[in-house]
C-alpha cells in the first residue's frame, strides 16, 4: 500500500465510520422519542376507600384499578391482579367455584391466583395492601407480594 | 376547433390510436402506462392464469386510499370522541356508513386476495430465477397488509377493538429480549389507551400506507424488469424455456449485444438499451403472440377495476361493519376474538403464547422469505415439484384450518363448542 492507496483506504474508511454512527445515532434518537417520557396514565399507587366499604364473601372488583379486593372475616385483606397473565385480558371471579377465569383462552386460576388450566404462564398476582394514616387502603401494584399476604386491620 | 385539437395534441402528444405507433406511444409517453410494456404475449392475459388477483389487490387498495381518506375527515384519533365519531358516521354522516362499509368489505378482501395471490404466484412457479426478490417484496406487502389490518382494528374504539388489541400486542411481548419494549413502544404506554390509540392511527393513516405505495412500485417494476409476468403453465412443454439474463448482472451469454429488431416492428425504443433488455423477450417464433397493451391489457384490467369496485360497492349497500359498544377496560367479551384473519394465531396463542404467538408466525414468515431461495428446483412443472406442492398447500390447509377453528368451534372461555351448539355468552 502506498502512501496515496493509504490515504484513501483511510478516507473511506473514516466516512464509513461517520456515516455508520450517524444512522446509529439516529435510529437511537428515534426509539428513545418514540419512547415517552412521561406517562399519563392510573398511578401504580392508590388508595381504595374504608375498610368498612368493603363485605366479607366475594371479592369486590375495582374497575379503573383492574384489581379484586377480598375481606375475610378472620384473615383480613388482600388485592388480587384481574389481569390474566397470559395476554392481558381481564379475568371474571366466579363465586360458584371460586375460581378466576378469562374470556379469552380460556384460563382457569384457583381463588389462591395459581394457574390450574388453559396457556396463562404464571400465576395471578397479588399487591401489597396497607392502611394509610387517614385510615383508608392502600395499594401498591409495584409490590407484588405471596398469595397468603394478608392485612388485618 | 384546432384549438381544441391543439390543446389535446398538446396533452397526449401522440399518432392516432388506429396507428401501431400510436398505441406504442400512448403506452411509453405516459407516465402512468407506461409501467405496461407496449406489447405483451396474449397468452400472458389470460383470466386462468393469474386470476388478475394481484390487480385486485391494488385496487381494492386503491379504494382503501380513497375511503379512507373521507373518513379522516369526520374521525378524531382519541377516546371516547373516536368511539362518537363512528357512531356519528353510521348515522349522522351523509353516506358515512356506506363509506365505513366500502372501507370495511375492501380491508377484508384485500387480506382474502393478497394471500390468493400469494398462492397463484407459488403454485404457477412464479417466484423462480428471475423473479425471486419480487417474492419477498412481496411477503413484505402481505405482512403491511396485515399491520394495516391491524392497527385500523383499534380505531373504532369499540369492544372489539380494544380486546383485539389488547391481545394482540400482549403476544409481541412474549419476544425474547425486547418484547416489553416493543410493546410499550407501539402502545406509547402499559395499556392499550389514548397514547396507543394515536400512535396506531399514525401507523394506519401514515406510515403503513406510505409504506404500501412505495413498495407497490418496487413489486410493480420488479414484475417489468423480470420480463413480465411469467408464462403461462400450459404454455411451458410448447417451446424451450430461453436462457435468461438479467441486466447489469453477469450474463451466461456473454457477451451482451445489441438485439436485432424484427424486421416488422414498428416501434424500436429498446434498441437503445443493450443486450437483452428483457427476460423471455419475444422470440420470432411468438411474435404472433404478442398484442398491443393497448387495447387488450388495459381493457381487461380495467374490466377488472370495474368488477372490484361494483362488488365493495355492492356488499357496502347491504352488509354493514359491525361496530360495538365502548371499549371498557374493564370488561372483557367472552368469548373475546380478534378479527378472523389472526384467529388462527389466536388459537396457536390459546396453546402457547410464546411457541404460538412468536415463534411460529416468525417460522412462517422466515419460510415464506426464503422460498424463491431455498427451492433449488429449476422446473416449472407441477410434476417435478410433488414434495414443495405438498408442503405448502399443508401450510395454506393448516393456516385456513385453524382460521376455522378459531372463528367457528371456540365459544365462551375459549372452549370447544361446535357451531351448531348454541351457547349464552357472559353466563356467570
Ligand atoms: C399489496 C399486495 C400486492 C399487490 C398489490 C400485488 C400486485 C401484483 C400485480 C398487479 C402483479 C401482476 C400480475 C397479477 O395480477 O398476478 C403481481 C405479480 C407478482 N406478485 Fe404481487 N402483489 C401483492 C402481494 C404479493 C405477495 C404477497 C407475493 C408473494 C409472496 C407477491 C409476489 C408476486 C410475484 C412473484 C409476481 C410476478 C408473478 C408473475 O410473473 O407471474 N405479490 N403482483
Ligand atoms: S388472555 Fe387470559 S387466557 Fe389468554
């Protein structure tokens, strides 16, 4: 190679380069605007009402929060994700047999979230549930927390 | 009235249509003909060869652009007002249903011809050396198709688009790695809702269409540029298939030279391009074949525009859209379905969301790209090709099976119920 190939090797060389992290730079620049900054969307924490709002027996379905929250008489309270873990639809509690089902594919989750039938991966999950200081629950659905979480107020 | 005659002169700047060099000339100095070849073989034309699905196609595209642009101007792209504003369009909106009904009926036919095509094109070999690459470019067309489908599925905002989308997008997080992402991206949120409803009307209105045009182009030139369409089965066993050359490429046949015009012609336009300019170019033996563009071709497609046109304009006066109630996120329909022609992913989904819902659809469509190449097999003959001919009609069988499946025999909770059991939906 002599000085004059040298030079132009390195010439194309550099505008390869150039050209490369330019569109790389780009496509970055793209996916992170396309990405928001911002969500305005539900908060993952929020306050549900009294616990004397809510009866023993079956759970109440919070409808905004996508959320079952049961009251047992001796155990307390727990918040249950009506989210089916398989793709996102929202699954109905049946009182009949305790049993969440979904709509969608057709699976089938025992009253403690774990899958018994149909292609839902995992089970469903179950939030954290505290009591705030002006006395109303709280829930977290950052924290997901075993199926035998339970509050007692 | 030489004016007049001026002006018109001055317009198409051609001989009269009654001349050969006329209609040579109406073909190459229009810029919208002149895709078309002047001449073309007659046999070539022929309804039984090519079914004329992919002009189909286009068209019913054609009348998705136009449709679609009239209903931009009464739709808002956020909810609920989205949800009103279909509802303004079934009965406030002057023809707004039969508008809403045309785009409809054409989105659905557009899916049933793209894949007919598809399967014209496989079974006529149509796919082989030269016209590979135009294969893919056409897989790509029936994967826009399909990303057209789907994201004008949300648009109503009603049941049934929210839940089809809802599941829909739920299946590309299963991706490996980037799935999460990916559907946060495409929704512009965690859930399906205002941020994902605009961000799937920027893809339908916008980039998917652009898209579809410009690659339309590419399919269309491509078609050209491989020496038209390709022969017709019945007429291969009649003459010895040419050597083929591609331009620009290495020839077999080197070297390239100035292909000698017939002594008859009257048209020498491509004399000034060397060698070969075309695939299968007319040999003198089929020169009594071939006819003018005008009037054969452009009749029988227009014939054909017309025909596509009156069927979505005559199912638009009797078949209405459905469209539900609101979308409620908190509500699912039981049983909840996505739009028929990803019933079949939904049942594969219904198995296993990752097997079903990724990794297979990305098979098929690999397999699909890689046909034209990995199809070693030079021959055009439907007896040379028993083993690919069973493979992919056991592809197309399976794909219309579970179609079937999906959309006939699941009922509430995804359960098998035959369609002839009649079950009550939401029963608790
Ligand atoms: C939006 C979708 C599409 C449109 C508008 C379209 C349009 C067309 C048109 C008008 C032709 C001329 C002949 C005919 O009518 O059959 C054609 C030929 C062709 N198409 Fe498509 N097409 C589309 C999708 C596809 C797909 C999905 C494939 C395959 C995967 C494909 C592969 C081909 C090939 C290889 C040819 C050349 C056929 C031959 O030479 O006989 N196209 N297309
Ligand atoms: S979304 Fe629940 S089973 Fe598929």
């Amino acid at each position: 190679m002599n000085r004059r190939e040298f030079f132009k090797f390195s010439w194309g060389a550099v505008g390869i380069a150039a050209l490369c992290s330019a569109v790389g730079i780009s496509l970055a620049a793209v996916v992170r605007f396309l990405m928001p900054s911002v969500f305005y969307e539900p908060p993952q924490t929020f306050k549900i009402g009294e616990p004397g709002d809510f009866p023993f027996g079956p759970p109440t379905f919070l409808v905004d929060e996508k959320i079952f929250v049961f009251r047992d008489r001796d155990k307390g309270f727990a918040a249950a994700s009506a989210v089916c873990t398989h793709l996102g639809c929202t699954v109905a509690h049946f009182s009949s047999d305790q049993k969440f089902h979904c709509p969608c594919h057709g699976s089938v989750f025992a009253a403690d979230g774990s899958v018994q039938h149909g292609p839902a991966p995992r089970a469903l999950d179950w939030f954290e549930v505290t009591q705030a200081r002006d006395g109303q629950l709280r829930v977290d659905k950052d924290k997901v927390v075993p199926p035998t979480y339970r509050l007692m107020v | 009235m030489n004016l007049i005659r001026e002006i018109w002169q001055s317009i198409v700047r051609r001989d009269p249509l009654s001349t050969d060099k006329g209609k040579s000339e109406l073909v190459f100095l229009n810029v919208w003909l002149h895709i078309h070849p002047a001449k073309v073989k007659k046999e070539n034309l022929k309804f039984r060869h090519t079914f004329y699905l992919g002009f189909i196609t286009f068209f019913l595209f054609l009348i998705l652009l136009t449709t679609g642009i009239a209903l931009m101007v009464y739709y808002r792209p956020y909810p609920p007002q989205a949800y009103q504003d279909m509802k303004d369009l079934q009965y406030v909106v002057f023809m707004g249903p039969f508008l809403r009904n045309m785009h409809r009926w054409a989105a659905h036919g557009m899916v049933i011809c793209v894949f007919l095509h598809m399967c014209r094109v496989f079974y006529t070999s149509s796919y082989k050396k030269p016209r590979q690459f135009n294969w893919v470019i056409g897989v790509l067309l029936l994967l826009l198709t399909l990303g057209l489908s789907f994201t004008g599925y949300l648009l109503p905002w009603d049941q049934l688009a929210y839940w089809a989308i809802t599941v829909g997008t739920n299946i590309g997080s299963y991706a490996p790695l980037v799935g999460g992402q990916v559907r946060e991206l495409l929704l512009g949120g965690h859930s399906v809702g205002e941020a994902a409803l605009l961000r799937f009307y920027v893809l339908h209105v916008a980039v998917l269409p652009s898209l579809m045009i410009l690659l339309t182009i590419v399919h269309f030139w491509r078609v050209r540029k491989d020496g038209g369409l390709s022969r017709p089965i019945w007429k291969l066993n009649s003459k010895k298939i040419e050597t083929l050359v591609t331009i620009g490429a290495p020839a077999e046949v080197a070297p390239l030279q100035v292909a000698a015009a017939s002594k008859d012609k009257t048209y020498g336009l491509m004399e000034v391009v060397t060698g070969k300019p075309i695939f299968e170019t007319v040999t003198p033996e089929e020169e009594e074949d071939t006819v003018f563009s005008y009037p054969y071709a452009f009749v029988r497609e227009a014939v054909v525009l017309m025909a596509t046109v009156t069927t979505i304009m005559a199912m638009s006066l009797f078949l209405n859209a459905p469209l539900e109630e609101l979308a409620n996120p908190a509500k699912t329909p039981n049983p909840a379905k996505a739009p028929w022609y990803f019933l079949g992913l939904q049942e594969l989904v219904s198995h296993s969301a990752l097997l079903g819902g990724v990794v297979a659809p990305a098979l098929m469509v690999l397999a699909l790209l890689a046909i034209p190449y990995l199809d070693r097999n030079t021959s055009r003959n439907l007896a040379d090709r028993k083993l690919i001919l069973w493979l992919f009609t056991i592809f197309v069988v399976a794909n219309l099976a579970l179609i079937v499946v999906g959309t006939f025999f699941r009922g509430p909770g995804w359960a098998l119920v035959p369609p002839w059991v009649h079950v009550v939906a939401g029963a608790e």
